[in-house]
C-alpha cells in the first residue's frame, strides 16, 4: 500500500457580491457612523486650531539671472572673456603652465610633421633639417638647477646613476628631432613665420607651412588647456581671482582670495566691489511649477487614519534638553513636516540668480505673494545659506542672490608631478619646505628618495689630533628649503612677521654655494642660473602646526558638451604635523680622526 498515493482534495469557495439595492449614491458618500464622536476627536487633538489656508496647487516664480563676464588675475588688470559653454570655470582658475618632459616635448615635434605631411608630400626634409637648427634641445643631463642624480631603476649596481643609462640614446634622439615645444611658442608669438622661413622660399612653401602650423598651434590648445591669467598666489600658496557679473544696474566684483584647488563653490567668493553700468537691464523670467511636499523616510501621515511607515522609530530619540538641534529637529519632523514644499526649477549655471517673488495659488483659488523672508539686512554672522558676503555696504551684509558655478565635480587625476610639505620646527624656529617629487625636463617626475646626493651635512674632515672637534652648524638635506620668520615691512606694532624663504649653504670645489629648490612651487623668484631676482614670502598663518601639503598634478575630464580638458593644477591640503630637521649649531663631537 506505500507504493500508492492519494492526490490532496481541493475545494474552491466563491464570493459573489450581490447588491440589494441599484442606486450606490449612499454608499459613495462613505458616512460616518457617529459623527458626534468624530468631531469629538478632533477637537481633542486641536486640530480646530489650525488655520484652513488651503494647500498650494500652482506657483509663479519670476528670477533674474546674470552671469559671469570675465574673469582676473590677482594683480586685477589682465582680464579674459569667460563663457561656460567653452571650459568650466575651475579649469580657467586652476590651469598652470604645463611642463613638458624630453619625451612630450619629441611628441610635439612628431605632431607638426604629421600635419605638414598632410598639407604637403614635399621638402619635408629641408623643413625637418631647419626646424632642428631653429629649435634645438637645450636640456643637459647633469643640469646645474637640478641638483640630484637619479638612480637607474633597471641597473643592478645601487649607486649608478640614470644619466649615465640614458646619454647614448638621449644624444640619439635630440639629433634626430627638435624642441616641439619652442617651435609652439615661437608660433604663437610670430604667427606670421617670419623667423624660419627664407626669403628665397616660394610662396607655396610658405603658405603649407602656415597652414601645417595653424592646425599644430589649435591641436595644441585643444589638446592641453594652457594658462590665460595668472592665479597662483605664491604668499598663500592658493589661487587667487577676481570674478565679473553684470546684474541688472552695475557690474558686481565676486573676489575669491583663499581657493585651495580641492573644490570650487559659492562660498569661495565674497563680492568687494560694484561698479554702475549704462546697458540695459537684465531680463527677468517667469516659471510655472506644481508644488510638492517635502517626503523624507518615517515622515507622519498627511491624512488621518492613514497607516504610517515604521522603519523609523522616534520613540528611540535620546533628546536632552540641552541639545537644542535635536529638539528642534524631532519638532520639525513630528509637527511641522507636512508645512514644507519643494518647488523645482531650473537656473542657469555661471550665474547669479535672484528670486524676485512669488505668487502661489492655493486649492481654494486665493493667490498669495510671497517675497524672501530676509528682504531686511542680515550681516554676514547671521544665519544664512548659499548667500554670498558683500563687503561693499555697511556691516558687511550678505547678498541673497544664489551663486551657481559651472565647474566640474569629478576628474581623473595623475600622479604628483611636483609634491611639498612644509611644517614648522620649533627647536629652530622655522618653517621647512620638504620636497619629496620635482620635474626634472629630461626624466619628468623624479622622486626624491631616488636620489643619490642628498645628505646636506657639512662635514668636517680636517685631520687633527685634537679630541673634540666644533662645527658651526651640521647642516640637513638638500631636499630641505628653510623659511626664516622676518617682520613685515611697515608693521608699527614689530609683531606680525612673514616667513621668507632662506637658502642652506653647500661645499664644493669652489667653495660655498647656495642649495636652491628644484619645485616650481617654492623656486619662484629664481631663474636658471640658480640667482635669486626676487624674494619668496609666506604669510604665518598659512602654514600652521599641522602644517600643509602642496602638490601639482594633472587633471582630466569631461565638459557637458563632450569636450576633453586636460590642465596642470596645484592644490593644498592639510600636512602631517611638525617637522624636525635636526639642524644644530656650535656642536662639539668627538673626533674619530684623532690618533
């Protein structure tokens, strides 16, 4: 009987509704059963005291937008035109002079006779041969600025040096080529090609020429975004720039002084000037929006008896009363919530938008104006949000215009072509500059720690049978560049002080020189013969106990339009604590020399 089975029995029930009556006018009204009860309840829960205002169907919004016009340099006088559509505007604020290595300089160099080979099949040769006169390299290996020998990754022996792996095919490879990179800026300089080609030259020689160099000169630009301003303000170590609007009376000055490269927003400009316009006003626009209310997870119903989300569980806040945030924050979200509308639009980006008024229409058919509520004067210590400080009227109130900036928020970033900490050293009192990376213009981006030369200390081999011997001072690494705290010219009062780059002293055959920086960012002032033209000065409060890092990179990314940027950049964050440099003076060893 095990190997028999018996299928379960179902049994299907069906419920059919069957009306009694033929009119459902009754039962559509859904009445109440007790009325009386019903009112009841809702005077105990207060909700008689609240004011029927009807909620919003329709909002009228009228903005006004005025977007940016140009943008400054620090020094404020070399003003460029600026659009939104063509780069974003941290590209324009951050771009720096790229550096170009033996390799990239080779690749442009290649380029230009790729597009020359597309205008013309002929004298190509002869071009080729003048262009290697014309623009010669004029890197060396062991250049006198560039201070380290680098070691040779692929050698076996620790102490042999890059150059001396590379000096065969570096003497290979500058024959057969010239500097792409002087031929572009010669080009942009002269676009008439005066300087190479000859007088005897035909006219349709030199027309390929230019036609070839027009093409090179505009993939260049469109491949690399190359500096129009200067913005880099070395006293500070972070962009500084002045930014233009044109609202609807005068022409507004948006300043910012203090961008540290890491992200561009609205809170980075103050407004520090106004100046009256004659053109016409800006137009304003109306926009058209259904309102809807603010939704977040656990809110309470809006309607009654309506079963509500669970997943929060307010009977768990832990409020004290000394946190205010909180309370307010529970009486906001258990009380409050259902007051709240978000009304959607869209404003223009690289702009100032103000918010003239609005009119809402509610579901009773009244139409009510509504203006900002801080129409009055707030000063900038006030609390507000996305407001810009104006520094031209009293007390310096804030502008409640909405600053939007069309810059990108994503990137793709390369590895730090240039890299520098600087903290302060209390046993010394002053501030070190450590490099750890630098461009060299033959090897590129070099690292500190791959170099051979880099003890600093000055040490004193002199034979003597004396026990004890005394040095001056013991010096540090070369990869060490002092700041001495100096006062300020014209400070009264003889306390605020600059930090003012000094330089360590080395010995060689000659004698003593000065140890210059290989950066960028801290050789400002010093040209190629390692003299210094101009000092270099830091404010204090720059640099402060946790001390900062500096680097300079490359960074690449997408416009909204498809458009390619690629840009040199620096940017400054916070270091890694103080610094010890172990520099001493009047120090008396023993001597290990002594007999």
């Amino acid at each position: 009987m095990s190997n028999y089975t018996c299928q379960p029995i179902n049994y299907i029930q069906r419920l059919t509704c069957r009306p009694r009556v033929k009119e459902f006018g009754r039962v559509l009204k859904n009445e109440v059963y007790d009325p009386l009860w019903m009112l009841s309840r809702q005077w105990q829960f207060g909700e008689f005291k609240a004011d029927d205002a009807g909620s919003p169907v329709l909002v009228k919004t009228e903005i006004c937008s005025s977007p940016i016009t140009d943008t400054n340099s620090i020094d404020g006088l070399s003003g460029l035109e600026y659009s939104a559509e063509t780069e974003p505007l941290n590209t324009r604020i951050e771009a720096l002079e790229i550096r170009f290595d033996l390799r990239s300089r080779i690749a442009l160099a290649r380029q230009f006779m790729k597009l020359y080979a597309i205008e013309s099949s002929e004298g190509k040769t002869q071009l080729f041969e003048q262009l290697k006169v014309l623009f010669p390299f004029a890197v060396r290996l062991d250049d006198g600025s560039y201070r380290y020998e680098i070691k040779n990754p692929n050698s076996k022996h620790e102490k042999e040096s890059f150059s001396a792996a590379v000096a065969l095919s570096l003497k290979i490879v500058t024959r057969k080529s010239f500097d792409g990179k002087k031929f572009y800026d010669a080009a942009k300089q002269d676009p008439d090609l005066e300087f190479m080609t000859p007088n005897a030259a035909t006219d349709t020689y030199r027309r390929e020429i230019k036609r070839a160099t027009e093409k090179f000169v505009m993939w260049v630009e469109q491949t690399y975004t190359l500096p129009k301003s200067d913005t880099w303000n070395n006293s500070r170590m972070e962009y500084s720039t002045k930014q233009l609007i044109e609202d609807e009376s005068s022409i507004i000055v948006l300043n910012s002084e203090e961008y540290d490269g890491n992200h561009l927003d609205w809170h980075n400009f103050d407004i520090t000037g106004r100046q009256q316009k004659n053109t016409a006003k800006n137009p304003t626009t109306i926009i058209t929006t259904i309102p809807d209310r603010v939704a977040y997870t656990g809110m309470p119903a809006k309607r009654w008896w309506e079963m509500e989300d669970g997943s929060v569980n307010f009977c768990n806040l832990k409020t004290d009363l000394t946190n205010t945030a909180k309370v307010l924050l529970t009486e906001f979200a258990l009380m409050f919530s259902n007051d709240w509308f978000n009304i959607p639009f869209d404003i223009a980006s690289g702009a100032v938008t103000e918010v003239k008024g609005m009119v809402v229409t509610d579901v009773f058919g009244d139409k009510t104006m509504i203006r900002s509520a801080l129409d009055k004067k707030v000063p900038w210590y006030g609390w507000t949000m996305f407001s810009l400080r104006d520094q031209t009227v009293e007390d310096d109130y804030c502008d409640q215009r909405m600053l939007v900036l069309p810059v990108t928020h994503r990137y793709q970033e390369s590895a730090p072509i240039e890299e520098v900490y600087m903290g302060r050293d209390e046993m010394t009192n002053m501030v070190w500059g450590v490099e750890k990376t630098f461009f060299h213009p033959v090897y590129g981006k070099v690292s500190v720690e791959d170099s051979l030369n880099l003890d600093g200390h000055l040490n004193s081999d002199i034979l003597s049978d004396a026990p004890l011997t005394y040095d001056l001072f013991n010096g540090v690494a070369k990869n060490w560049i002092p700041f001495a705290p100096v006062r300020l010219d014209g400070d009264s009062n003889f306390r605020e002080i600059i930090l003012q780059r000094a330089a360590m002293p080395q010995l060689d055959g000659s004698g003593y020189t000065h140890i210059r920086p290989n950066t960028q960012l801290l050789r400002a002032g010093i040209d190629d013969t390692n003299n210094q033209q101009k000092k270099l000065s830091i404010y204090e409060e720059e640099v402060p106990r946790s001390g900062i890092k500096i680097t300079s990179c490359l960074r690449m990314t997408r416009w909204y339009n498809g458009k390619r940027i690629l840009w040199c950049s620096n940017k400054k964050k916070v270091g890694r604590g103080e610094s010890a440099s172990s520099l001493e003076f009047d120090k008396i060893t023993e001597n290990k020399l002594a007999t």
